[in-house]
C-alpha cells in the first residue's frame, strides 16, 4: 500500500516555518534550544510515517561506519581549509565580517554549541534524516535526493540575502542591484549542490553521523579557521 503524501508535506511545511523563524522572528539566543525541539517533532513526523532509526539514519548498526566515513571527509575539510590559508589568492574567502567582530567566547560558542547543535543538527535531521527517509520509501532514490537537496537550497534564501555586504570577495563579485540577487542564486544552487554531497555520504554510510560531521567541518571549522586568520593578519 502506498504511503500518503501528506506527512511529507507536514515535514516540509515544519522545516519552511522553522526557516523562518529563525532566520526573522526569533531571537538568537533560542536558535539552539529551537534546533533541537525541531529536529525532535521531525524525527517524531517520521516515525509517524513509519520510518525506522535505519530509514533516517540514527540506526545504532551504522554508527561506527558513519564516524569512519565523517572522519574521513573532516580531514580532507581540514586539508582544504589549510591549503586556502597558505595560498594568498585564496585568503580573501576567508574574510568574513561576521566573524572578525566576534571575540574568543562568542567564536567558541559559535563552534562549539551553536553551529552542531543549531546548524548541523537541525540541516542534517531535517534534510538527510527525516525528509530523506520519507522520500526514499516512495520514490527512487535519486528522486528523493534530487528532491531533498533542492529544499535545501531554497532552506539558504534568507540567510543568503545580504551575504555580499559581509564578505568583500564576493561584494567584488557580485556587487550591488541585480548582483545581490545573483548572489542568492549562487547560494542556493551551491547549497543545493552540497546538499547532494551530504545525501550520498548519508546513503553511502548509511548513517546520518557522516554528513553531520562533513558539516562540522565545513561550519565549525570554516568559523574556526576565518575566525583565526582575521585574528592573526
């Protein structure tokens, strides 16, 4: 018997409304506390549904194989980020206002609490656990990844408005008018990209541990590192 459709659309419908109230209603103070009551009624909508600790990623079996996985892509993450800093061409991406006002607490909260158990835990239960499992017990799996990750594009429209102001590499690129518009276009479709890469790290590892530590690598850490050279320049 086929699964209705309409428990899919609560889960969406929960992850446009949590969008944004983080992104224009609530304070930031309640992001974490928020990200983790989200990520809770999206994981109760799936096991409504029928999905397993296997179907959305959590199954004890695959934990291990996970962290193997999640270790791996972390290191090259770490690779990449050390190779942009040695290179003078690349530095400038690092250069982000939001992060250069931020002093040594508000840089470990940043890394430590607000990003894995914000970001990372509310993104990757969200759209690699819950909507994920959903789509694959009605359709193929490429659709389902297809379909995941371009929500997960869309997911970057509100933090994406503005971005060029913050960051002077991409203000050069992008600039003001039309420019900013482009900007948000480049972040959803490259996060809707990114969204694929973490969708089959999760399949491939069978465990939702994977991409949330490829996604600590690339926010945490990316904090970490721009947080760092700003400091030292």
């Amino acid at each position: 018997m086929a699964r209705s459709w309409r428990t899919v659309a609560v889960a969406v419908g929960i992850i446009a409304l949590s969008n944004v109230m983080t992104n224009r209603v609530l304070p930031s103070w309640s992001y974490v506390p928020w990200s983790i009551a989200v990520s809770t009624v999206l994981l109760a909508v799936a096991a409504y549904d029928g999905c397993t600790a296997d179907d959305v990623g959590l199954g004890r079996a695959a934990f291990w194989r996970g962290v193997a996985h999640g270790g791996a892509v972390f290191g090259a993450i770490l690779a990449v980020y050390l190779v942009a800093l040695a290179v003078p061409a690349t530095r400038g991406l690092l250069d982000d206002d939001r992060v250069g006002e931020v002093g040594f607490w508000g840089m470990a909260y940043q890394v430590g609490l607000r990003i894995p158990f914000g970001t990372v835990l509310l993104e990757e239960t969200a759209f690699r656990g819950a909507l994920l499992g959903m789509l694959l017990v009605r359709t193929s799996t490429a659709r389902a990844v297809l379909a995941s990750s371009a929500l997960f594009g869309l997911w970057h429209v509100l933090p994406a408005i503005g971005i060029e102001r913050t960051n002077p590499v991409v203000d050069g690129v992008f600039g003001d008018g039309a420019g900013q518009v482009l900007a948000v276009v480049a972040a959803v479709v490259g996060t809707g990209a990114a969204g694929v890469v973490f969708c089959w790290l999760r399949l491939r590892s069978r465990s939702l541990v994977a991409p949330m530590l490829l996604h600590v690598a690339t926010n945490s850490l990316g904090f970490f590192v721009s947080w760092w050279y700003l400091r030292l320049r």
